[in-house]
C-alpha cells in the first residue's frame, strides 16, 4: 500500500512538472517581462520590480527625448573628443572631427549601439548634457517608470537603472515613434565620416531583426559587465503586438534564446489561452 502510494507520488511529481514546463517558457535571463501591448495584459514575469542597470537599453530614453524636442534632423554634428567614453574605453568607429546629421547619429545610436553618436546628440541638446538627462528623467516619469534613473545619454554608466516592468513602458511609448520603429530595425547602413575616409559599414546589434521568422517593430541591445546582456523589444507574434524585456542574460546567446523560447511559448499556447 505504502509502494503504491509512493509510486503514485513520483508519477503525480512528473506529470505535474511536465506540465510546469508546458505553461513556462523557461526565461534563463535573471529578470523579465512579457507584455501584450494591445490588451496590456502581462502575460510573464520574472523579478519584473527588481531594480538593475539597463545599459544601452537607455539609448531608447535617449532617441524619445531627442525626437521630442523636435531639433532639425538634417542639422550637422560634429563628434569632439567630449563624446569619447573615458569611463569605460569603450570603442566607437566615430572618429573625433568627423560630422553627421543628427538623424544619422540617431540611427547608429539606436541600431548599432554607437556610444560616441548617443553622447553626441546628448551634448548637442538645447542647455547640454545636464538638461538632456533631466529631460530624461521627466520623460520616464510621465511614462510612469517609477524605478528608473537616468544619468547619461549611453548607458555607458551602471547608474542608469530600470526595472523590466517599467522597460516595458518604455518600449510600448518607443513603438509610438516612427524613426524609433525604422532606425531600431534597420539591418544594416553604410555612413561616410569624411575626411576622405571610406564609408563604415554597421549592422543592426540584434540578430533577430535579420531573422525572417520575426516581425520585430522595435529593438534594442544591450551590454555592461554590470548589467550583463539585455534586450527588450516589441514585435508581432500571433497577431499580437509584444513586448519582450530581458534583462542580465549572462552568456553571449542566452537573450536570444530567451526571445525565441517566448515567441515558441506564446505560439503554442494561442489555441489554449488569451495572450
């Protein structure tokens, strides 16, 4: 009786787990949060309140307030040696001296991560740096990202902090912003710095975006020793727009094996609940 009863237990054990995995789609990155943007319903979460560093997840933050201010995209900036990181010594194919319009520099922000192009359009604001990160903060405050800080233009500082929850909102406020949704998922671009130089190839940051199996409408990367891997991103998956926030994902593949393995579990689960 007592076998049977023990048989029962590790049978029930087994079958319950199989269906733990079914309903979990096994995020390895160590906070999350899946959102639908249409019904805002939360669909997944994972230490989505806990507050960590969101690296060049700040680029975001950094085009909205840009785009916000509505400055001439067309107006010429030159990159100075006040946009080279001396923080972190953090490379950038940008040299010092060379100039682009501003909505080139917001291209290769957003889909390359380029740091010196961030810090320039940060520098470049009406009242600089300083006012260009309080605008930052106001703007994450209207969004109600009310565990976020803000405290430069790249994310480059380990001081720029988020939760999963509030990137959530600020991918959905990204998607609002047309050159938000083209340049964050512009495969890839060729620009010129002048000089006589030949023309710097970049490619977008976020393999996915090349990915035909994925309808991606914004994207970002990104990666501090502090912060370890992340990206968010919205896309249209089962008809649905969702977004997708994946933070401190430690090996070099694991966000995107995160992203695949919620795109796969929220497919498999359409016929069997509301996403």
């Amino acid at each position: 009786m007592k076998r049977g009863i023990f048989l029962f237990c590790i049978l029930s054990f087994f079958i319950n787990n199989a269906f733990a995995q079914k309903g979990n789609p096994d995020i390895k990155s160590q906070a999350a949060l899946v959102f639908n943007a249409k019904n805002e319903r939360i669909i997944y979460d994972k230490n989505a309140d806990k507050v960590m560093p969101i690296a060049s997840i700040t680029k975001l933050m950094t085009a909205m307030v840009t785009l916000d201010a509505r400055l001439p995209p067309n107006e010429k900036i030159t990159i100075t040696s006040a946009d080279v990181d001396k923080l972190k010594n953090s490379s950038s194919r940008l040299p010092v001296g060379s100039t682009f319009p501003r909505y080139e520099l917001l291209r290769l922000a957003l889909m390359s991560s380029e740091n010196r192009a961030a810090a320039a359009l940060g520098r470049t604001y009406p009242g600089g740096i300083k006012a260009f990160v309080q605008a930052m903060n106001s703007k994450a405050k209207k969004l109600g990202m009310v565990n976020s800080h803000f405290v430069d233009s790249t994310g480059l500082n380990s001081s720029n902090v988020a939760t999963a929850r509030d990137l959530a909102k600020l991918v959905a406020a990204s998607n609002n912003y047309a050159a938000i949704r083209e340049f964050s998922t512009t495969t890839q671009h060729a620009v010129s710095p002048g000089n006589k130089r030949g023309q710097l190839q970049y490619v977008n940051s976020n393999s996915l975006v090349r990915n035909q199996n994925w309808d991606i409408d914004v994207s970002k990367t990104g990666y501090l020793s502090e912060a370890g891997r992340c990206l968010v991103m919205q896309a249209k998956i089962s008809g649905q727009p969702m977004v997708i926030v994946l933070l401190n994902s430690w090996g070099k593949n694991t966000r995107i094996g995160d992203a695949n393995r919620v795109k796969k579990w929220i497919e498999s689960n359409q016929g069997r609940r509301q996403v």
